[in-house]
C-alpha cells in the first residue's frame, strides 16, 4: 500500500513532494525554453536551472497560483536573463544572399556563431488522443516559426508564446511578467505584426505523412545513400533550399542545389547512412558519415520541408551532439542494433 506517496508509509518529504508533482511538466517547459532560445542544448540547461531554482524555493510556494504558472514564471525569466548576454540564433538564409557559386570551396564554418538547432518531435508533449493540439503544437515549433521568433526582442517573445502558443490569459501573462495588462497587450500587437511579416506560411506537411511523401522521403534516403544526384535532382522543387549550420553559405535553386551535393557532399557511394526521425513537426535524417575505421559515425541532422511530393528545403545541422536529443545512437551500427 502506498501511502503519502511512498511505499514504505513514511510521508514524503517537500523536495520528494516537488518532484512527484513537477515532473509532469518537464517536456512542455523544454519546448517552452526552446521556443525561447532556439537552441535544444540551452533549453535543455535552463529546464535544468529551472528546477534547481523552483527546488530551492518550494517551501516558499504558497499556491497563489498554480504550480505550472510558477514554474513557468522561473523559466521565462530565467529565458529572459540568459538573453540578456546572447545574439538571436539564426540559420545561414537569414544572413544574406545564396551562394551562386556551388562547386567552388564553402567559407569556413563558424561554429562559435549561435547557430538556430533543430528539436526532435519529442517536445511536441501534445496527448495524443488530441490531433488539434498536436497539430497546434507541431506548428509553434517548425523551424521557420522558430527561426521569425528569434527576431523578435526577448520580452515581446516571451508575451507573444505565453499568449498565442500556450493560450495563458493576458492577466496571468502579465502577473507572469511582472508588469501591466496594458503593457502585455501593446507587447503582443508589436509581436503578432512583425511575426506576420517575418514568418513564411506554412509548408505542406501531414503527420503522419501521406503514402506519396513516405515514398518520397524514402526516395530522398536512398538517393543520399547511393550519392545518385540524378535521382536527388528529381525530388527537388525548382525553387528548393539547402543550408548547413555551422557553415554561413546556403544555396538555391533545384540544379544548384543538386551541383553542390554533387561536388562536395555526395562525393562517393556509401558515404552516408541515414537513419529517419522527426524533428519541429517535419521528417528529417540522422546522418551518419564513414570514418576511417570503416564505420559511420554520427554527422548531422537533416530536416526536411516537404512541398506536395517534392522537397523544398534541406536544413542540415553538422552538430553530432544533436543525436542525443534525438536518442540516436553515435554509430550506425549501433543505432541498428539498438532499432532490432
């Protein structure tokens, strides 16, 4: 028999207390964070440093409002001040003109750049007897909602995912925030207008993805795998993208996309492993690269933007330290073995 919440009878203890009640909302304040910041790692920490503060001061919760709202208190604000100190992430397309030049050497890579990260489907948190809220959920995170969130100044951004992604009420926003009603409303009409303009509608993506897009992203797997860059030229549209963070070029356009693979990615068959996952509500790959040991070790993480039955953007982030996150295993062999 469990009594108080322990087995042995005993009452628990306030930080046994905490726990117990808290952790439901772990994976809703992740996405939250990540929301925030645009980046899966610092999400990751400041969740953790939300907890660790919520611990330390739960003797001092006196319920005024409901735990979520508390929690969610600690984590915006701990958002805020993480923010205060760091640039907006970004993806390269948001930095200046493509690439016209594909088969030439890329700039070197600029890992110290805080690059915007992908987050694996996990964070979506949505029950799934629910489709509208998993659907609700699958578009607050997408990449280009994310990418047009981190354009917008740090406290607007907070007001403007409180109100419109989490459906908070202005008054507890505003409580939240520690400021006015009048403020919150005039902070989320200065959001919604430049997210209007800055975000792209919606690209055409169901979950599950229909027959023909399975078909596809099956066709987009063995074509990278066998580095077949006639077949990959097919699954393009004309106007498709293709970017890699760390690296600052991107490129576009169905043939110039298809001639930078071709010259420095997709050099050789064999090179690449790719192992399906979801990430931001989209498809997307773990890659896995040959080393010289012979074996493909963990690469990148590629997201895909589908357009009807073709691909119209190819996001690639070349981190290894993204696998896991996306519970992907560091060699291809491994994640084999680990699927069996």
């Amino acid at each position: 028999m469990i009594v108080g919440g322990r087995q042995d009878g005993a009452p628990m203890t306030p930080g046994e207390d905490f726990a117990r009640i808290s952790n439901r909302y772990r994976t809703e304040l992740l996405a939250h964070c990540y929301r925030m910041l645009g980046s899966i790692h610092d999400a990751e920490d400041l969740v953790q440093e939300t907890y660790l503060r919520a611990w330390r001061s739960y003797h001092a919760f006196e319920g005024r409002s409901s735990l979520r709202t508390w929690l969610y208190r600690i984590a915006t604000n701990a958002c805020l001040t993480a923010l205060e100190h760091r640039d907006r992430r970004q993806l390269p397309a948001g930095l200046g003109g493509p690439n016209d030049r594909p088969s030439t050497p890329l700039a070197p890579p600029v890992p110290e750049f805080g690059w915007l990260q992908p987050a694996p489907d996990a964070l979506l948190g949505a029950p799934a007897a629910d489709p509208a809220a998993v659907a609700a959920a699958r578009g607050s995170l997408r990449l280009a909602l994310i990418a047009a969130l981190q354009c917008l100044p740090p406290r607007q951004r907070a007001v403007l995912i409180l109100r419109d992604v989490l459906a908070m009420p202005t008054g507890e926003v505003a409580e939240l925030l520690g400021t006015s009603v009048p403020a919150v409303k005039s902070a989320l009409q200065r959001a919604r207008g430049q997210l209007e303009r800055l975000a792209p509608a919606e690209d055409d993506i169901t979950d599950p993805v229909s027959p023909d897009q399975r078909e596809l992203l099956d066709s987009y797997q063995l074509a990278f795998e066998n580095a077949d860059i006639k077949a990959l030229l097919a699954l393009l549209t004309d106007d498709a993208v293709a970017e890699m963070p760390p690296y600052p070029s991107w490129f576009r356009g169905r043939r110039t996309v298809a001639r930078f693979f071709a010259a420095q990615v997709l050099t050789a068959p064999g090179l690449y492993r790719l192992t399906p996952t979801r990430a931001n509500g989209r498809p997307a790959f773990g890659l896995y690269r040959l080393g010289p040991d012979g074996r493909h070790h963990a690469h990148s993480v590629t997201v895909l933007a589908l357009a009807g039955d073709r691909i119209a953007r190819i996001s690639g982030f070349l981190d290894p330290a993204l696998f896991r996150p996306f519970g992907l295993a560091a060699t291809h062999d491994e994640q084999l073995t680990a699927e069996r």
